[in-house]
C-alpha cells in the first residue's frame, strides 16, 4: 500500500483482519470497546465535503442513586496545518483559524458542549526542531491575542466552552513563552489557563513544570492540564 493510499490504521485493521481477531485487537490497542454514537447525517455530510474524520462514542459512567445522568458532549480535534511552514505567520493562523472552526461548526451539529483543540493548535508543531524562528512569532496573549478573541467568538456563536492551547507570550513578565491551554467558557469569558514551561531554544529539547487549572463551567468543572513529555537526543 502506498502512502497515498494510506487512510488509518483502524482502516488497514479492518480490511486485512477478520472480525473475531479484530474485536482483540482493538482491545489490545484501545481498550474496552465503545459504543459508536448516531451523529446527524447533516454533520457526516459536512465533515465529508470539507475532508476530515469525525467519529463520535459513548463514555459511560456508573449510575447514581439520588440524581439523574447527565450527558456531556465533548469534542476533540486534531488538526494539520493548511498552509506551507514558510508562509507569513499571520496567513498560517488565520487559515488555521479558518479550518478548525468549519470543524467547530460540525461539532455543533453533534451537540457538543467542551470542544478542545491540540497542543499549539496554531502553528506547526515546530518545538523538537529547536530552532526560534520563526516560531517563536506564533507566540500571542493568552487573555486577548488573536486566537483567544476567535476562540471568544467561537464560544458565544456555538454555546460551547473552548479549550484552546496555544504558544503564549506573556508581555507582564518580560515577554516570557509558555505552552498555555486557554479555557474560554461558553458565554465567552476567559475562565482560566493551564502553563507548561516549553521554550524551544538550540542544544535540547525539554518539557518541565506543569500547573493545572480547575475551571468551574456550566456543566460542571474543567480540568486543563498538557501532558509532561521529555525528550532527549541521542
């Protein structure tokens, strides 16, 4: 198979293994099976004529005695980028900006209540080339930069809380760079933010310090926090 051909590897699982050793192996890989959610066939439509994946399952949690369930959609997406790594900076967020909310749109369609982005959403995942520019341009305010305002937007148009981790540029304390998740509620207020210290910088490459962020929303409460990943070279 070349790698044009290439869609998944839930796919290739599914044409080349047989339905009894498939249910294993997705055990060994995934987990407990999950139930697939019925998403509106006007989302499925979307997200095929605008060429991205979109899958939808059932988490479930155990019953209570005294109050009735509750269901909370939540949306992840990964994204790649849309423009070329050496286009203007401002032309690579903008489009990105652009990608992500025709997906946001179909998330709405799905009912979903928390949408998170990926890790530095905005910019190509340029960190491990330990290279500053022009990456480090990416960097904006994690309480009124240009994607914060759009994720603002995004909130209010779609009733939806929005986690959004961005490479941050705090200009208070000296223009500092953080690996910042940004929690917009869904009435459009900054609720809060989630820091990991990530600087790319020549010699190495290293993810330390992590502060975690608790955000009361109205279907209950955020936990933001990026994953801790160390690397090393060789």
């Amino acid at each position: 198979m070349s790698g044009k051909d290439f869609e998944s590897l839930e796919k290739v699982l599914e044409t080349c293994v047989p339905e009894a050793e498939l249910r294993e192996v997705r055990r060994l890989l995934f987990g407990k099976q999950l139930t697939k959610l019925n998403l509106p066939q006007s989302a499925l439509d979307a997200a095929e004529e605008q060429d991205f994946d979109l899958k939808g399952y059932v988490f479930e949690a155990s019953p209570e005695q005294l109050r009735p369930p509750r269901t909370v959609r939540v949306g992840l997406i990964q994204n790649k980028i849309v423009l070329p790594t050496d286009a203007p900076v401002l032309e690579q967020i903008t489009a990105l900006h652009k990608r992500v909310g025709e997906m946001v749109e179909v998330a709405a369609m799905c009912g979903v209540n928390i949408v998170c982005f990926q890790e530095a959403w905005t910019m190509p995942f340029a960190f491990c080339t330990r290279e500053r520019e022009p990456w480090t341009e990416f960097a904006e305010s994690a309480e009124n930069g240009l994607t914060t305002r759009f994720c603002i937007q995004l909130a209010k148009k779609y009733n939806m809380v929005v986690v959004s981790p961005i490479l941050e540029r705090d200009e208070i304390h000296g223009g500092t760079l953080w690996n910042t998740a940004v929690v917009v509620s869904n009435n459009g207020n900054v609720l809060g933010k989630s820091r990991k210290n990530h600087i790319p910088r020549v010699g190495d490459f290293n993810e330390v310090g992590v502060t975690l962020s608790i955000c009361a929303i109205y279907m209950g409460h955020v936990l933001a926090m990026i994953f801790i990943l160390l690397k090393h070279p060789k």
